[in-house]
C-alpha cells in the first residue's frame, strides 16, 4: 500500500513516466542514428591510440606551430648567393660579442705588456674591479674545492686525490702538484697564478673556458687568505735533502 508521501509526490519511475507523459517508443530510424552517433564518437578515440603506438615517416600534427618551421636555412646547409656555397656565415673581422670586449689587460691578463719592447710583467694587485671581502674569499674558495682541491689538495700542499693516485700508480708522465705553501709560490705575482689558471702550465690544463676571470681573481684572493694562515712549507733542497729526479712541479 503507497504512503502518504509517495500518493502526493510519486516518484519518477521510467514506468510512470511513459504512462503519465503518454511516451511512445521511439521509431527504429531513430535508434539506429543514435546508435551509428555513439559508435562514432569511439572513432576519434581510435585513431588517437592507433597514432599512439605505431610510427611514420610523416611529419606529426601541428595544431599550433610555435615557430617550429620557419623560412630558415638550417645548420650546414647551401646557399646559392655565396661563392663558397655555405649557408653558415663566420663573425665579420673585428667583431666582438656584446659583454667580451676585452680592453683591461689587469683584469682579464693577469699581465701587462710594452708596448715597445713586448715584455711582460705581471700585476701584483688585484684589479680595481675586484673586491676582497667575505663574498669574494667564499667564491675564492667554492672555485678553489670545485677544480683545484683534486691535484693541489684542500690545504694546497699538494696532497690532493688525483695527485696522490698518480704518486700511487707511479705514472711516468705525471708532473706532481705544486705545494701552495712554499715561499716560491708566495712571492710569485698574482697576475702569474691568474695567468696560470687561464692558459695552464705544462701537465695542468687550462680552465679559461671553465673559470671566468671574476672566479679566477677570487680563486688567487682565496689563495692568499690560505696562506696568510698557514706556516710556510719547506721543500726537500731547504731541509738539506736532495731531491729525486723528477719533472719540475707544475703551478697552479
């Protein structure tokens, strides 16, 4: 027997709803157009998954191009309008790229040069660009422990972990590392370690691409600071003994 509640708001059944709205089943034409719409919205979802797991050589869909072609020769290409035929033009003689300009021998040398003689002599100050504060000695050092520490050692006595293995393996063409804390290291100029840092010496190779000259300034002020505290390394001719016959050390 219904309720009360279900006599004054019946529930919409499908059935009632047919028998009250007087509903009529739909034509067969009907339900076959639906039928062909529903299955025609998997075609898309088809042909997605079909694009998804097989390959072609054709160029993918570009609904929105973002500049990926362009009326562009490409790299190594041709070009008609050159007698060499290259499409890839070099730098005009005398050019430079914004920021390179290179006009403080100070500051990007190390050194200065005679004009009339060609002589080299090497700064003994920092550059007017540089600053030595705490910033710069931090840098100094993170420089320092990133390429230096490996051969010339944390301490820079020359005990560093590639210099020691070589020392292990007795390789025949390592030149060991050079102690830092010698007298000889300390009275060189700090134009001569910058210099060296930029263009190496001998076995040590040149970090000019990896250290820019701002980072190289800081490494030589780092180094500085190092030895301010630390004592004065003797090397074997100054205690009396007589060195092996070796490659001469290689500078910083």
């Amino acid at each position: 027997m219904p309720s009360y509640q279900e006599e004054q708001f019946p529930l919409p059944t499908p059935a009632r709803l047919v028998r009250e709205l007087h509903l009529k089943r739909p034509p067969w034409w009907m339900l076959s157009l639906l039928v062909v719409v529903v299955v025609g919205t998997w075609i898309p979802l088809v042909l997605i998954y079909r694009a998804r797991g097989t390959t072609s050589r054709q160029p993918r869909v570009h609904f929105f191009m973002d500049m990926d072609k362009q009326a562009k020769f490409a790299t190594q290409s041709a070009h008609p309008w050159f007698k060499d035929g290259r499409a890839m033009r070099g730098p005009i003689e005398g050019t430079l790229a914004r920021g390179h300009l290179q006009h403080d021998p100070h500051f990007f040398d190390g050194f200065t040069k005679d004009a009339n003689s060609g002589a080299i002599k090497f700064v003994t100050t920092m550059p007017t660009q540089v600053t030595v504060d705490e910033r710069l000695l931090r840098r100094g050092q993170q420089r320092y422990e990133i390429y230096c520490t490996v051969c010339h050692g944390a301490t820079g006595v020359g005990d560093g972990p590639v210099n020691q293995r070589a020392l292990e393996l007795k390789e025949p063409k390592w030149v060991p590392a050079t102690n830092l804390m010698t007298q000889e290291i300390r009275d060189r100029a700090d134009g001569q370690i910058f210099q060296a840092i930029r263009d190496g010496v001998r076995n040590m190779p040149s970090y000019g691409s990896q250290i820019d000259p701002n980072d190289r300034w800081a490494i030589v002020a780092y180094l500085r600071e190092l030895q301010r505290q630390s004592p004065v390394s003797v090397t074997a001719t100054q205690q009396g003994k007589t060195p092996q016959a070796s490659p001469q050390e290689a500078t910083p």
